[in-house]
C-alpha cells in the first residue's frame, strides 16, 4: 500500500500545530514527525503558512459537517439552532487543535492565528446566518437582521458556554438550551 505522503504531512503538521501553536511550528519539526525530508514538504506546500491554511480549511469543513449533521429538517429552527450551535462549540472546545490556537490567539495575538480563528467564525456565523434567512422564510421567527441575530446567537452561546464557566460552575446541556430560548426566543417581558 502506498504512503500518502501529502496525508502524512498534514496530520504531521496538525499534530505539531496542535502541541506547539503556529508561531513555534517549523517546518523542521513537520519533516520530522512525517518521517519526511524538507523538500518533500515543498514538493507539496509553499510554505508553512500555506500548510496551515490546508489544515485550516480541513478543519472548517469538518466544523460545517458537524453543523450540517446537527440539522433535522423535521425540527424547529430553535433546535436546529441549538443544536448545531451546541455542536459547533464543543467541537472547538475538544479539538486539540482550535484550543492551542485560541491559546495561541489570546496570549500572543499571532497575526497568522488572528486571522484562521477569524476565518473560523466567520464559517459558523455564515452557517447561523443560513439558517436564519431560512427561518424568516417560514415564517419561523419575525423579520431581523440576519447578520446581526447570527452574531448575537453565536456570542450568547460563547458566553454561556466558555465565559461562564472561567468563575462558575459550567451549565448543563439543557440550561444552556433553556437560556438560550429564554434571551433569544421568549425574552425577559411577556
């Protein structure tokens, strides 16, 4: 059976972004935990950043699957929402890989790292947004700005999700979902 080289190299390359960030990856340590020589990296990839960008869309596309399975046409959009939402975040949250570069991110503000976990975001508020415009259509949820209800929906979850839990006890599934119908769906006045 035939080595996929170029394979071999991404999981290589993901591996090692994933233990030592972006910033302190070489492409050193990438021939060498793919049991590779440089030039065959270059035979495949520029540079390290077109690499990581590789490593990057595979990840968005993963995320967008994850989204895509959480969906069940038959279900409100509150609970697709909710779900998919749910989904999209605890797979950032496990993922080995979107921990080291929000890590990455936050303590040094690598520019490279700035802009995938932009890319990232972006790629879940465009999902959001899809199916928002999809709501309005059915009638589902009143007239809004798409944009901006996506926005809101995706930090509110953030916030219950990771913030919450840095000075409390992290919320149950369920409470999550609950709050979540309560400040998007009822509001605080009837």
């Amino acid at each position: 059976m035939a080595v996929d080289r170029r394979q071999q190299i991404i999981e290589a390359a993901t591996n090692s972004f994933s233990l030592y960030g972006y910033k302190a990856t070489t492409i050193d340590q990438v021939a060498k935990l793919a049991n590779v020589g440089k030039g065959t990296i270059y035979t495949f990839f520029k540079n390290k950043e077109q690499l990581f960008d590789e490593i990057v869309n595979g990840l968005i596309k993963e995320m967008k699957e994850v989204a895509n399975e959480a969906v069940n046409p038959s279900d409100s959009f509150y609970e697709n929402v909710h779900r998919a939402l749910y989904r999209l975040l605890e797979f950032r949250k496990k993922h080995q890989l979107t921990i080291k570069l929000s890590q990455e991110a936050r303590d040094i503000g690598t520019p490279a790292v700035l802009e995938v976990m932009d890319k990232l975001e972006s790629a879940i508020l465009s999902f959001i947004k899809e199916k928002v415009i999809q709501a309005i259509q059915k009638g589902e949820i009143k007239e809004c700005d798409p944009e901006i209800t996506a926005f809101i929906m995706m930090k509110l979850y953030i916030a219950l999700i990771f913030d919450w839990e840095k000075k409390n006890e992290p919320l149950e599934k369920e409470e999550i979902s609950d709050l979540f119908e309560f400040y998007i769906f009822k509001g605080l006045s009837d």
